[in-house]
C-alpha cells in the first residue's frame, strides 16, 4: 500500500496535548474569529483502489465507480489515542454495494494513513467467494483495543446476502475472526444497513443490529426501504472478543407496512444500558396522538445486556423531503432517513440528529436535533443545529466529547450560485454546543467547496449514508468524503480532519 503523509498533525485525547503536537502555524481557525474550532488541515486517508484487478460483481445496467469511496465510519482507539482507524465502502456501484469495505489506519493521530482490505467480499483475499460486493461499512473499539467492524455482504445479481463481523487486534492492520451473523439466499430476505457498537466498559462485548425486510424488497435494485411488506430490527452479541457471536433475535418487531432502518445502539457507560436508535417507518396502522404515519425517529433500549428491550418510543417526526440540486433539481443521495445518535458518556443525556424540512416549512432539508437527559423518558422539542443558509443541510453526524460538549458535522450548498447548473459546490461544517445541545454555534469550516456532481451516481449523486465522527477525549475525529472536482479517475476520496471546539 501507498503511505500518505501530510502535515504532521495529531490527535490526542486532551487540549494541551494535541496543541503541543501541533505547529501553531498549523492549526486553522476560520477567518480568525475567535469562537471558531481549531482543526488540522484535512488529510487524505483513501489510497488508490487495493480492488482494482476485481472484475466480480456486475449486474444488467450497473456501473461501478473505480477508486471511488464513500460512505465513511471512523473510531479511536481508547488504549491508544493516536490510533485511529476509519472504513468505508470502495470502488462503488450505481445500484447498491461496491466491490468491498476497506480499512484505513493511523498510528500518529491521522497525519498519515495505511489501507488495509477487510473479508467482507470476493474482491476481498480471505472473503467469501459467494458475496461479490459489499456496503454499510461500519467500526467501534473496545475498551481493550480490539476494533469491531461489520458489513452487508450481498450479490450484485444472485440473491445470497448477510450480516458479516471481523475483528481488528492490531489498529487496523489486519482483519480477522469473519464471522457471518445473519444469511438469507432468497429474494424475500434482505438485510440492511447493520452498525456496531463495542460495548465501552466490558472488554470482548460489543453489539451488532441491523434491518432485515421481507419481500418485497428488490435485492439489491429497487427501493427497499419504502416497499417492503415489513423490516424488524435484528440483534446479534459477542462476548468473546468477536470470536464468536451468539444468537440473532428481533428486537424491534414490526407489523406488515411497517419497518425500521439505521439502527445503532449507543451505551451509557454508567449503567449499561443500551439505546438502540432507528427510523421507525409505519405505513399502516391506526392513526394516533402525534399521527405516527411515515418516517418517525424512534428507540429502544435494554438494561440487562441485550436479553430484553422495551417497546419503541417515538422521539419526534422525521419530516425529510429529501435532497435535490437546488438549481436543477437533480437528485442528490444522502442520510435523509437515517437518525444518527450519540451520549454524553458522564451524565448519560442522549442526543440524536437528523434530516428534517420542519424549519423551512417543508421546501428543503436542515439539521434537526432532540435531547433527553432522563434516558429517553423525555425530549427536547427538535430544533436546528445547521445554518439557516436558506439551502439545504444533510447528512449529520453527532458525537459527545468528554467535557460534555456536542459536536455535529453536516453538508450543505450555501456557496452554490443562483445560476450555476453546470456545478454543485458543496461544503463541509462542524458546529458545537456546550452540555445540552441548546447553544449550538462555533461553526467552523472544514473544507469545501467541491463539487458534488463529481461523485458516483447512486440513485442520486452519492458519497453516503452516514459520515464518520468520532469523540476522544475533549477532540473530535471527522473522516468524510469529498468529490474530486471532475476527476472521473478518482471521483472520490476519504479525508480526515481533527477538531478541538
């Protein structure tokens, strides 16, 4: 593999560190202004493709995106901050997957990056031959070093698709322990976009949950999420270091028109329990208080380690219309249903974010987000932590560092002209709030703009999901995709930057 290096920045777990590690010259601070984060320059952690001699995985009318990444993760090493090792799906195609997931890692604070292949797919040495692409790259550390990192492995035109779990003891370096949680070789399974989540105070702990819809869900071409008959949430556990995991079991079960999806458990360190978030989407049932029809943020949670769950509860609506070039209309493929949670790992308050239209009365998308400081009983009514920039915001993220401060990294167009048809400029933010996530602002640049048109076409132009952020210690981890402005070589790659509100 290629080694990049860059600026030789650092992350470290507290403000003295990291600032004594990093060159004052070095650490940028947006337009000066004194509330602004500092960040280090983003560096890039994507190599060129280790897939590129791959030539499985084809499909009737698909194209695949060579060197192209997206849909990034990111987690640091709680033995060693200076660790941190990022995921993401590589070389990917126009209709779902890629050719495999691919784990970068650092040793020095993410100044530079090594790649490494992970099992999850025929491209992949070591992966099964039956799963000829891969997607929904996701990893979490223990509390003893060992990085937990799960996919969907499926086929690009055969039925065969699962839940797939490896472990990392070395940083990143390598993958091992391939285990396959959940497998289904008919058209009227799928599983869908699984998370893990290493449990924070037990070493060998960590959780695994994902949707499974049940046809019809057009694997993997057509609209799964919207036309499956149902899609309960799914369970698996290890308690061995990802050796071995236990039984699957549903934990969120739906009726028919009814399902979930982006499913991600959060720990509270003090008690053990565990909040299991989702989009809980009901096209069916009776109409009750607060009209529960469509996409709605919703959790779960369990206080004996897994064995039981209480039934949902409904944080809020999640009003998305979706995202499209402001100027053309073009779709533009983003985290529009997919929630994404975090806690405060002292006092156990619960945050979670998302895309909601509720503030532009319903003509685009913002940045929503709800708290709740009692373990869910209630909710802050959801207010927007993006910039009201009159252009829509998506695809957060959110984390807790340990001084309680909330941080949320997102998209937007702000920098998009009134005539341009030709581009999508497109910027990277991070903005934070002190504990309770009521003062969000510190909005800091982190890099952009790039032009979103550059990147793969996936049922919209596409670079993911979900991005990847991360809390160590009083900084932040940000790993995220940007566009290679009309490079259709490399349309794509990984960048990493470290934030200190």
């Amino acid at each position: 593999m290629n080694l990049k290096s860059s600026t030789p920045t650092r992350l470290h777990t507290r403000r003295a560190a990291l600032l004594a590690l990093i060159p004052a010259a070095l650490l940028l601070n947006l337009g000066g202004a004194a509330s602004a984060a500092t960040f280090t320059p983003p560096v890039v952690a994507s190599d060129p493709s280790p897939y590129a001699s791959c030539t499985v995985g084809g499909a009737p009318g698909a194209v695949n995106y060579p060197n192209a990444e997206v849909e990034p993760w990111v987690a640091v090493n709680p033995k060693n901050p200076l660790n941190v090792v990022g995921v993401w799906q590589q070389d990917r195609w126009s209709d779902g997957g890629a050719h495999g997931l691919v784990a970068g890692y650092s040793n020095d604070g993410g100044a530079s990056w090594r790649e490494s292949a992970q099992p999850f797919s025929a491209c992949a040495a070591g992966g099964p031959a039956r799963f000829d692409r891969a997607s929904d790259p996701w990893v979490s550390f223990g509390p003893d070093g060992t990085a937990y990192s799960v996919s969907i492995s499926f086929q690009g035109v055969g039925a065969d698709n699962g839940v797939a779990a490896a472990t990392s003891t070395d940083g990143g370096k390598t993958w091992g322990n391939l285990n396959i949680l959940k497998e289904d070789t008919t058209f009227q399974f799928f599983n869908d976009k699984e998370s893990v989540t290493a449990d924070p105070v037990h070493a060998g702990t960590a959780y695994a949950v994902w949707d499974r819809l049940v046809a019809p869900n057009g694997n993997p071409r057509a609209d799964a999420h919207t036309h499956a008959f149902t899609g309960p949430a799914w369970f698996a556990k290890t308690t061995d270091g990802g050796k071995t995991w236990g039984s699957t079991q549903i934990i969120v079960p739906t009726a028919e028109h009814q399902q979930t999806i982006g499913n991600q458990i959060v720990v509270d360190p003090r008690t053990g329990t565990l909040y299991d978030f989702f989009n809980l989407i009901l096209s069916s049932g009776p109409n009750g208080a607060g009209d529960l029809h469509g996409n709605n943020v919703a959790f779960v949670k369990s206080t004996d380690g897994g064995v039981t769950w209480t039934a949902p509860q409904v944080v809020a609506k999640l009003g998305t219309v979706g995202v499209t070039d402001p100027n053309t209309g073009a779709p533009i493929r983003t985290g529009d249903i997919i929630p994404e949670p975090a806690i405060d790992p002292a006092s156990g308050q619960l945050y979670v974010v998302w895309q909601d239209a509720r503030f532009s009365g319903g003509v685009f998308d913002e940045v929503a987000l709800s708290s709740s400081p009692d373990g869910g009983a209630t909710w802050s009514a959801p207010h927007r932590v993006s910039t009201d920039t009159g252009r829509p915001a998506f695809t957060p993220s959110v984390r807790v560092n340990s001084g309680g401060t909330v941080a949320v990294t997102y998209y937007d167009f702000r920098s998009l002209g009134a005539g341009n048809t030709t581009t999508l400029p497109t910027d990277y933010w991070f903005t934070s709030s002190p504990a309770g996530g009521a003062a969000f602002g510190n909005e800091t640049h982190l890099y952009g703009p790039f032009d979103m048109l550059t990147a793969p076409n996936a049922r919209g132009f596409f670079v993911g999901d979900y991005e990847g952020l991360a809390a160590s210690g009083g900084s932040f981890a940000s790993l995220s995709v940007r566009a290679n402005d009309g490079n259709t070589a490399n349309r794509t790659d990984a960048v990493f930057t470290a934030v200190h509100p």
